[in-house]
C-alpha cells in the first residue's frame, strides 16, 4: 500500500496553463469540457441558496475528483468537502485540501491504515462508521497520536449504507466518545435512491419522510443525553428540499456543479427540465464515419461516457439523439438535422452521468468566455476507487 499512496500523492494538482489557446474543434476528442463561468455560476448559486436556508455545504468530490475545484468550493465558502473513497481523501489531502470527510465505511485493515496514516497528518479528516465492526477495524489500526473524527451512519430506506438498529447507534457513539483518538462529530444519511425521483413534488414527499424517521433517531440519541454536532447528507435532486429539514447542518451536494442528462431529467419545483443549475461539462467528440443516411458516427462511445441509465445527448443539435455502438463509438441519428452534421465536426454531448464519465478522463478542458481554452485541470483522483 505505501507505494499506492506516494504514487496518489506525486499527481498533479494545479492548472496546466496551455501555451497557445485551442478552440473546441481543435481538441483530441473525446474530451471533457468545462465551462468555467458556468461552473462558478452553479457553485455561487448553491452557496446563496444554501447560506440563505442557514445551511453549511460540504460539497461532494466524487462528482469532480479535482483539487482545483473543491478549492473552488472552499473559497466559497464550504464548510469541508466530501470524498467516497479513501485513495480519494489521499489525494484531496496532498493536494492541501484539508478538511475531508469520507463518506463510505471502511472494514479492513488495508484501508484502515490508510486513514491512521492520514489521521497523523494535522489535517481535519472524518469517516463515517455504520458498525462496530468496522469501528474496530478502524480502532486497531489507529497510531496513538492520530485523531479521526467519526460521524454515524444512519439509513432509512436506501439499504446501501448506514445502520438502521437504535442501539447500534448508541454503542458506536459510546464507543467512539470513550477513545481518546476519536472524537464523535455527528451522524450522516444519504438516501441516494431519492435524488433522481422524477417530479418535485413525489421527491420531496420521499425525501422529507424519510429525513423525519432519521430525526426521530437524533432526537432519541440527543435524550441519551449526546450532543450531535454535525448532521450531514442531502444531494442535487433534494437541494431544495432538505433545506426544511431542521436538523440538517450541511448539505453534500455532488452533481449540481456539472448537471448531467439524469439530473436535467427529473424535473425541477417550476419546470419539466431540472435546470436550476447550468450544464458546465461537456464531452467534446469528432465526427468519423457515416456509412449511410440519417446518422453519423463520432469517437466517443463507453470508454469516454458513462451511463447507467439515460444517453448523452447533444448540446446543440436539435432532434439528434445519441447511441452508444461500442467501447470507442458512439451512433448521432437524426431524420432532420444529419445534413447540417459534416465528417471531422466536433459534437458537444451533455454527459449522461457526470460521476463516472470523469472518472474516465485525464483532464478537464477548461473554457473561458472568449470561448478558448486556455487551461487543462487534472482529475487528479481518477481512477482513485478503493
Ligand atoms: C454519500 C453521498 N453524498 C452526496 C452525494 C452527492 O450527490 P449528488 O451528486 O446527487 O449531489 C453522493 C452521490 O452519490 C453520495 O454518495
């Protein structure tokens, strides 16, 4: 493992300045593409709407892997960030992000380890713990001078994470306040399986239900006579839902940054598109075979796009619709709008999923107002999934 960790820790992190601008048709496609105006436009409007509910954010980097942004986030105001993975908080923290809460449970030693080492660093780093199993796997591999902050892990209905027993939650919290290395920071609830709920209304009835049933255990921990800090959890689809959720400290919105085709779907409170926030990120592909009318095929298909549900769908091309035909490819098909659509032309397509998609590329290309782009920002912590 610590040769895993120096390699994490020796990634780039900072822009890389080109030194001619490239206009998008001149990028090696497929390429992620970033708007930057836009990116900053959704990161200010989430820290309005989150500041004016009396809520903290503790923005998500699974969606974006790149210390450039979450610094961004920072610099807004964020009250820390939030990563999935260990090998994501290695890179986070070498980057000098410094206040990092692990949002999955860690079980063995292998990654236990990890995070004592990272623990011993000075930086403000949180996990999260949904048994006493892994409370004790996390205790065994704890150096004496490390300090962890631990926080709960509660779920409701989604039965991917968290505990759902009353007393397991109390033990962990006796546990955790009884060890002089940790400290017991708050609880965390994720209901992931509300977020992409078509229909304000549906998503918010779900969302604020099940928050309730979470509440109804913080107030039973709190007659237990503990004091709980932090509550921490929410995302994109329920931004503007979990806000009524007293409780609730911070929020650890993801998507909303980049929006993607399965968030745009969903709906937003007024309109049919969720387009609270701008699609920011792109993938840029060429054009490079049309073996008969009505369609043309571009290089991008799984290997540079992920989805686990809707297409990419082209940005500006109206009625063309997207398929993916393979690993490298990808099938444009339009009765209308293919003549328009010439070989060697670069199709903007909005991501279907963002979290994944990036996950598949080196960097972002980021694009100013003049249209440009004149930087490349790394995904420092790609393929960073354990
Ligand atoms: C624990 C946790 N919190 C927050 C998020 C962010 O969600 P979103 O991208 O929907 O904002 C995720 C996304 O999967 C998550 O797993």
């Amino acid at each position: 493992m610590p040769f895993l960790v120096e390699q994490l820790r020796q990634r780039q992190f900072t822009p890389i300045e080109l030194k001619k601008a490239l206009a998008v048709e001149e990028l090696p496609t497929p390429a992620l593409v970033l708007n930057r105006a836009a990116l900053m436009r959704n990161i200010e409007k989430m820290k309005v709407h989150l500041g004016a509910a009396g809520k903290g954010f503790r923005p998500h980097a699974k969606t974006h892997k790149c210390p450039i942004i979450s610094k961004l986030q920072i610099d807004a105001g964020a009250v820390g960030v939030c990563v999935a993975k260990v090998s994501e908080a290695v890179v986070l923290l070498a980057s000098g992000v410094n206040t990092v809460l692990i949002t999955s449970p860690v079980t063995t030693a292998t990654k236990a380890n990890v995070v004592g080492d990272l623990a011993l660093q000075g930086a403000s780093l949180s996990v999260v713990v949904d048994s006493e199993f892994g409370l004790e796997v996390l205790l065994a591999c704890l150096p004496q001078d490390a300090r962890l902050n631990v926080l709960v892990d509660l779920d409701a209905a989604m039965g991917r994470t968290g505990t759902r027993s009353e007393s397991v939650m109390l033990r962990l919290v006796e546990k955790i306040s009884a060890d002089q290395r940790l400290t017991f920071a708050g609880c965390q609830h994720y209901a992931g399986h509300v977020m992409h709920i078509e229909g304000y209304e549906p998503r918010r009835e779900l969302s604020l239900k099940l928050w309730a049933t979470i509440e109804e255990r913080l107030v039973w921990l709190r007659a237990q006579g503990i004091g709980i800090e932090i509550v921490t959890g929410s995302g994109t689809g329920t931004y503007d839902i979990d806000t009524e959720v007293a409780s609730i400290t911070d929020l650890q919105v993801g998507s909303y940054i980049f929006m993607d085709e399965e968030y745009c779907c969903i709906g937003s409170q007024s309109a049919d598109r969720f387009d609270d926030f701008e699609v920011s990120l792109t993938i840029a592909c060429t054009t490079i075979s049309q073996p008969m009318d009505g369609m043309i095929t571009v290089d991008g298909g799984f290997k540079s796009m992920a989805s686990d549900t809707v297409f990419p769908v082209p940005y500006d091309l109206a009625a063309t619709k997207f398929r993916f035909a393979g690993d490298e490819h990808g099938v444009l098909i339009s009765k209308e709008s293919m003549q328009s659509v010439t070989l060697g032309q670069v199709i903007q397509l909005v991501t279907p999923h963002c979290d994944p998609t990036v996950n598949l590329h080196d960097y972002y290309w980021v694009q100013e107002e003049d249209g440009l782009i004149h930087s490349c920002w790394p995904v420092s912590a790609r393929g960073c999934t354990w």
